[in-house]
C-alpha cells in the first residue's frame, strides 16, 4: 500500500475529546473517528486491525469446534418478554419500534435469539455438543460512553453459545473456550491474565474474565506471587480466609465515648488513639426490598458486587441521610449494631472475630466501645462482603496475593439452565426424559482487544504493535523524497517485500523524513525500513523494530529474509 | 465438516411463510431462520455462502483501489436533518432515541455519514480519488417485507463511495466500480445483465442496475438481440425513438360519438371498431402539488418513473374519482385533452405524431373522433412517459428488443454533488477554488445475491450452487452407514480431498442413503461422491455434479485430481 493512497489522516494535536491513550493513539493516528457519543468510524487502519483480531478469534473458535452463524442485530422484544429481561435490562437496552409500532431491541448480548433458534430444532442428546457463535456488532446505551473503543455503544463484538446435555458436558466446552481465549490472547501478542470473576446474583456460576494487563486498566486483580499456584481473581470476586482468632482475650464491659464530630474511620482512630483495625465500620443500603447494615473491619472496603449478591437484590445504592436517621436515630457516621433495629444485619466473618471493638452507638457525637460480637449485637447473614487487598494471604496456597489492574477484554460463563428452562429449550435424553438444555455463553471484546493492546503498548511517540494485530508489518521510507536515486531503490525493495507476502506500506508522500518518522512511530508498524544515502552507496539499509528501538543494517540482498526472520521473533 | 456436527437443520416440508424459491429452499435446506418479519439468522452453510460472496465482493473492490472500512449502524440523527432526508426519508427508516432523548437512524444507507467524515479530512485535489467500502447490515421497514432474502428488514449490502474532484475524475472511478461489479458477479458464477436504470428525480446522473437473470424476477429488462449493441435498461428507463409520423394524411373535422359505458381503451376501440393505436389515453395523477394528465397512445402503459419525473415530484399517485369528476366533470374513463383546463398536461411524444384520433370528451359516456394534437388542444410538455415493450426498436441501433426478468443485485450511481455542496465537503483545486467533492456511490446486497444465486439456480430437488459461493463443493456419502468397509473408505477419501483443499463435508449421519441423497441435493453440493459396494471391490467411486446429475465413474487413486478438474470445469 502507498502512504499517499491511504486513507489515514493523522493528527497532530491530542483531541480533547480523549482521555485515555488508546483513545488519543487511535484517533491521531487516523484508525477510527467519532460519528457520534461511544459510536465511531473505522478508518482504513483500524479496519485491519480488527479483521486480523477477528481472524484470529475466528481460527480458535473454528479449531474448538465452534460453527459461526449471525444473529439479527434487532431482536423482536417478545423473546426479551419471554425471558423476562425486557422490564429488567433497564436504559442499557435501545429499544426501537417498527412502522406497525412493534416493539425491537438492539442487541447488547444474543441469549434469547439463539435460545429460541436452538429450542425450535435441537431435540435430542445425539444432537449435542453445538457451539454456535457470530462477530457482529452489539449495543448497549451506556450512561457515560467514553474511552474510546474501551465503553463504547456500538461495539464489535464475538459472542459463542454452548449447547449441552448436562453439567459435565458444559464443564467441557467451558474448558474449550478457556484454552480457545488463552490461545487468542496470546496470538494477539498480548500479555493477560483469566481471573476468575463474580457470576451475578442471578443464575450462573462459574466465571472467568480474561485481563490484558495494563496500568490504565479499570479493573483490579490480584494474583498469587506464586507463579505455581497460579490463582488470581479480579477484586469483586477475590476471597480470603479469615485470619486467626486471637483465642483468650478478655471481653472488657460494654463502654461509650464521646466522639464529637467523628464520623468517619480515620477520624474516630485518631481522635480515640485506636488503630482502624478495631474498629466496625457500619454502612447502610437500599435494596429494592429492605434497609441493610453492612459490617466491616475499618480498615477494609466493602464489596458492594459480593453484598448484593448476599442480600439476592437486583438493585443496591448507599441509604440516604433521612433513611439513616430514620433507621439509627443519628445523623450519618455514627450507625452501629448495638440496638439497631429494622434492617437486615450482615457482617464480613472478620468483623465476627474481632474483640473489644469500637462502633457507632446510633446517637450523634458517641461511640461504642468494647463491642463484642454476639455478646452486644446479633447478625442475620455472616457473609464475606469485603474487598481484598494486596498483600494479603492466597486462598489457596498461603503466599502473598499482589495486585494489577486489568482491561476484561473476555469472559466466559456458565449459564446452566436459566435460559433454556424460561424459554423452554429442552432435548430427550436416551431414556425419553425431557430436560432443559445446559448452556454456557462466552464473549470476546472485538474492538475493545484493539484498544486495550494500545493501553498496553504504545510510548510518548504512539502505538507499538504486536506483529500479529498490525495494520501493517513493515514501512518504508525513502530519506529523501526528491532523490530518485532512493527512490527507485526503494520501490524495489518495497515490491519485493510485497512479493514475499510482507505487509508493507512505502511513505511516498513528499514529505521531510522527520514527518514520515514521526508517523510511522504513531501508526506504530513493527519494523521501519529507511532508505537513505547509505542505503544506495553500500547497499544497506536501517531496519528499525518500532518496539526496542535499536536499528540493525542488512545488506540490501537479504532483505526478505532479515525481514521475515525478525518479524518473526518480534 | 462432518454431517453430524454441522448444525444444519433441514426440513421435509416447503414452510407456509415462504412464497419463493430460494427462501423455501433456503429454510428446508437450513440455510437460515426467520427471527422476526424480514429478520433473518443465518446458520452456518448460510454463512459459509455469505462470506464467499463478501470476499469476491472484497477482493474486487480492493482490485479498483478501494479501501475497507466500517461505518456506524447507528446514525445520528443530525446529519440526516443536515442534508434534508430525516423528514423527506418516511417509515422506511427505523428511528430510535438513546436514553437522552436524541434522534438516531439505523442506517439504510450511508451518504451522510460519509460525506461527514470525508469534509474534516479531505480539502485538496490531490487526496483524491478516494474510494472508501465498507460491508455491514443495512436497515430498512419495508411496508411489505417477503421474499426471504429478497426483501428483508435486515440484509447485507456493500457500499463503496467515491469521492473526486470532477465529472471526469468520477466517471473514471464509475467505470472502476462497473468494472469491478461485472467482475463480482462472473465470479460468483451468475448469469447477470447490467442495464441502465433511473437514477430518480432528485439528483444524479447516471445509473446502472445489475440484474440476475431468473424468471422469477420482478423487474423487467429490455435489451437489444444484437449482442454487437448491447443495449439492456431495466423497463422504468428504457427509452426508444418515436416513430415516422404519417406526413400528409388528411385532418379530419373534430366530432363527437356516443360511447354509452365504454371506459376503458379496449372497450372504446371494440365499440367504435377502431385499433387501440387510435387512442390517447388520457390518465389524471396527484402530486404533492398539481393535479396532472397524462397523454399515451391506447396500446402503451404509462411509466410513472418517467411521469414523475417529468413533473418533479416527490409523490405521484392515480387520481381519485372525486378529483376526476372535479377536474374533467365527468366520471373515471371518459377524461380527454380537448378543452381541459386546471391540470397540467403532460403527453408522450407519440401522442403529438397522431392523426386523427380518439379521445375521452370530458363528458360521460362520449368520446371525441378526429382529434388532432396542436388543432385541437395544447398540452404544458413533451416528454418520453410511457413504457417500452419487446419488439420495439432498440434505441441505439434499430434491432428488436428483447425481454427478461431480472433481480436487482448491485447499483452504480453518479451523485455528483448532490451530499457534498448541502453538508459542505469541499476542496481546493491547484488555483486554490474551493468546489464540492464529486461522490458516487455503488452498492451490491450480498444477501440478496445469494438469494438470487438460488432464483436462478434450482430445480425441484434443491438448490445448484455455482462451485464459487456453494457452502462445501463436495459431500461423500457412504451408502452403508453399518457397512464398514465403505464408512472406512469414505473417511478416507474424505481425508484426502481435505488435505487436497477441497470443502468436503462427509454424511456420516446413521441414515439411509436415500435421505442422504435428498438432502445432498437439496443443500446443492455441486458433487456428490457415493462410496458403494463398487467402490469398494472396483476401487471406483461415482461423483455425480449436482448441475447435471450425469454420473462418472472415477478410480479412487485419481480421485483428488478428477475432482479438482471437475470443480474447475462446472
């Protein structure tokens, strides 16, 4: 391809409208532009970054087994209606209606569609295993689009569905795609991490989440320092045993203290000389359904994904001030157990070993001190509900858990029956009986992949491509745009490069060298090719890998061959 | 592929929703599955076809020098009220507002935001030509959706736009796509015509059509039985000369007949023993701004394409009786130009050749006789409004024309300026003028071509795919399924014809070999390879192509190659 026949307007300033890098790289770069809030255009670059990403997403899903097929992007809002999720999806979901006033949804996630195919043709055990899967783009109405390609509303998406007989089966093709997107991550030339995640309150049960690791990265995960053990979990899932009870301490005899103005943790630690430590940090919810107090050691954070899904609520928000007072009877900050009355009490199990304690007393400007659990309050759930910190023990193998932050770029889920049995998709086993298919659904973050390898690996200078995702493996540049001499040489070599299936652009614009440097940085072409004086007189040229820098000269002759071979150990 | 895990449900009987070939094949077949009216899933052999057709699409289209890219399915709604079409577009758009109230579009086409997208980038003459693509779902309500793929909600379409910076620069890049379009569909192995098409009252310039010759076909093609010539248009375009008009025959007075209850041409030409030939007739329209009559000679039917126009008019519809009764005061069948007036008439120029003629009176149940154009009433234009049949006389050499049916599969359309001077996508030329860009734009639905791939290749047993968009080019079928030895054999060659790089699906279904058959023809494998007794004492194999059902016998040692000639030749 020819630099002056590219459509791939580059930028000089950093447009305002990008916060994050990825955003700012792909669009200077001229890979995408904005149509409107989270939709975008992709422009020629971007466009090959994405079939190649697809490609790959395509060969693992194909090698497991996987058969593509497309889905309708509007889905008739019955099936939603059948599902129940039609009421429950909430402002996420574009609804349309069609000329006769019918009512349709843009898909943010295909499980009714393909649910009611397979239901009206899979009737038999024989029929299973299927995986059915599509790249399509998918919708979703996010309240705050932003991040470029990482929370769009129009967003390309690769989504496969897993038919099965039973539990076992499902267990199968849920390693199937385990191994499939480790495969397409690492083909991607991508460093990640699957975690295991939390499935949600309704439905499901295991879950993974695929992370490429970059310090941009919204999600947090922590990770066993032991490479051997291997566990790592993003934060809202992570889980820890409680520590050990100190056996013999002496319960002192319930206490108050005057804390004038202290309302949250620090402020009571400091004000008493107490470490937050022995302090119950006491917060209260609003669920759909009731009031909740939700207990935790003053130094941890409540994990409001694990307390949802102990209090079974589709909906969880911090109480107000009037519901506080109404609840406690004090203002916000000095809520505690002792006496409270009229919401569900749980408590994080490290809360329940905890000894002579201070609290909230529920009256304004006093706290609780000596507060033993058991002895001054009762609890209706003891529930894990906090969040885990680096540096604190492995579930599994005792060694330190560090931390990363993450972009999930991947998940696959076991979905069980929850579909099947709501939408009536059932087969015969060998014995005749009627049982609900067993499914699981796994996706792959198209374009957000695209963005989150940028996150990964750009510089000052922009993008710096793993081979395999490049728009283009190589550019060549002639120093001189005006000496035909460099000129010639280097269209030679830019067709031989073709010719040996090297994805190669030529900068044949007349620009200084500086200019197609500075561009051939941003886009971020793994090798740079220069052609200069030195190139001609001693046929040699620069090769230059985008990603260390360091340039090597090859004889001229070689070229093919140098190519390909570092191409390869990039 | 083996039969038994592709998910390729076939059906027995033809499915009530179906009233075409191809879609009742495509359904039996288990091509795809309506999800709602006009709103497809395509399975995998569905699939398979599609991306085929997408891929010669996209070869093509790169051939020409055109680049792929990916605009937003969701449009906003600002850019359609910038160029005039959110209000003038109607119920064919689906519209719908994000959760902020705001307007969007699911994109029927994309002129808009492209124009948008090239106007921030492209301001000089020498970025251009510039010919941007992309392949994507397409949206439009269909009052009436039918046909299965032939006329969805939903379908795939490529569209390419140029962009240049005069007529000269665009006629290149037209006869680039022209090119490339006759390319496409030679490729997929259809019979296909291009004609010259109307390119619509508002804007443009020229047009044509690509049309899959089949008979079920809803839109007529005239063309020229001289192939020298070559002349075809589809039936609103074609146009041909008026004939010698008779020089010196004698004018007769004006007179009046009764015509007691004769309306219609026919009825008047048996009551007054006279040849339609003689008639005008006389036809009132509606438009959005004028009542208008339109003058043809009795054997010719009216084109409202060419009407409309002629008038320049956005909406055009027959005269109700009460407007008739109004304008001519007198009742449907009996209107006539002599002495009209409050009507705009428009009259084909055979009209103003004829002598002596017979019209409708504007009186009920009268006609006149010997009316002459220009003695006897004036009309407001000239002009070609009537359809051309076959037997007329080709318009570019004097041959006959000829008839066929057709389906529109592609479009190549001069916009001219037309998107670029109303959204303001301008240039500079060497003199530093700034002019709007010159945009064409080309589109092919590539899920109608499949379709039409079925319209024209299918005979009561199933579907005849060309080798070049067949989902598999080759089952091998074991006529035993307990037979050993032949299920041995077949996997064999099964194997064999993979790693030779043939499509190759085995029926290893535990069915008989005659439902086997039935499906192999109804799926349109192009060959068929039965491993029989024979094969297995002879070492001979039969492969039967689908198009001919002409069986050969081959030895299974030549197999690979026989096959691959074979594919080559069909």
């Amino acid at each position: 391809m020819r630099a002056t026949e590219l459509y791939a307007p580059t930028l000089r300033e950093v447009p305002a409208e990008a916060e994050v890098v990825s955003h700012q790289l792909l669009l200077r770069a001229g890979y995408i532009r904005r149509t409107a809030t989270g939709v975008y255009t992709y422009l020629p670059l971007g466009m090959r970054v994405l079939k190649k990403i697809e490609q790959i997403v395509r060969e693992e899903m194909d090698r497991q087994g996987g058969q593509e097929i497309m889905m309708p992007i509007i889905q008739p809002a019955e099936l939603w209606q059948e599902s129940g999720r039609w009421d429950v999806y909430g402002p996420e979901l574009f609804r349309l209606k069609d000329r006769h006033e019918r009512d349709f949804a843009l898909g943010p996630t295909h499980e009714e569609i393909i649910t009611a195919l397979v239901r009206g043709e899979v009737n038999s055990y024989k029929q299973m295993p299927i995986l059915l899967y599509q790249i399509q783009n998918k919708y979703r109405d996010e309240r705050r689009p932003r991040f470029g390609l990482l929370r769009g509303r129009e967003f390309i998406m690769k989504d496969l569905y897993s038919f099965d007989r039973d539990a076992d089966g499902l267990e199968v093709s849920y390693r199937k795609m385990h191994v499939a997107y480790t495969r397409v991550f690492k083909r991607c030339g991508l460093r990640f991490r699957p975690v295991e995640a939390d499935s949600g309150a309704i439905g499901g049960s295991d879950t993974h989440e695929f992370m490429v690791l970059a310090d941009s990265g919204e999600a947090i995960i922590l990770y066993c320092e032991n490479p051997v053990c291997g566990y790592a979990a993003n934060n809202e899932k992570a889980s820890v045993p409680v520590g050990e009870i100190t056996p013999d301490e002496t319960l002192y005899p319930l206490n108050r203290a005057e804390t004038p103005g202290c309302r949250t943790v620090e402020e009571v630690a400091q004000f008493l000389r107490i470490s937050p430590q022995q302090i119950i940090k006491t917060i209260l919810y609003e669920t759909e359904r009731e009031v909740a107090a939700a207990l935790v050691r003053g130094d941890r954070e409540i994990n409001e994904i694990k307390l949802s899904n102990a209090l079974g609520c589709l909906r969880l928000e911090l109480a107000g001030p009037k519901t506080v007072q109404q609840v406690t009877g004090a203002a916000v900050g000095f809520a505690g157990p002792v006496g409270l009355k009229g919401c569900t009490i749980v408590a994080d199990p490290e809360v329940m070993a905890m000894v002579n304690a201070v609290t909230g007393s529920n009256t304004n400007d006093i706290h609780c001190l000596n507060v033993n659990p058991g002895r001054d309050f009762e609890v209706n759930m003891i529930k894990d509900i906090r969040m885990v910190q680096a540096g604190e023990p492995c579930p599994h193998c005792g060694s330190k858990l560090l931390e990363a932050k993450g972009i999930e770029v991947g998940q696959i889920f076991k979905l069980g029956d929850k579909y099947s049995k709501v939408l009536g998709a059932t087969y015969l086993d060998e014995g005749g009986k009627s049982l609900p298919i067993i499914m699981g659904c796994y996706g792959i973050g198209v374009s957000r992949t695209m963005a989150a390898a940028i996150e990964q690996n750009h510089d000052q200078n922009g993008i710096i491509w793993p081979v395999a995702i490049a728009p283009f493996q190589v550019v060549v540049i002639p120093v001189s745009a005006k000496d035909e001499t460099q000129v010639a040489l280097a269209e030679e070599l830019y067709h031989r490069l073709l010719e040996a299936g090297v994805e190669t652009v030529i900068d044949d614009r007349p620009e200084r060298a500086g200019v197609k440097f500075k561009d051939a940085d941003l886009i971020g072409y793994p090798l740079r090719i220069t052609i200069g004086a030195k190139a001609v007189s001693e046929n040699r040229v620069e090769i230059r890998p985008r990603k260390t820098g360091e340039v090597t000269l090859t004889a001229t002759r070689d070229l093919e061959k140098t190519v390909l071979k570092m191409l390869a150990e990039l």
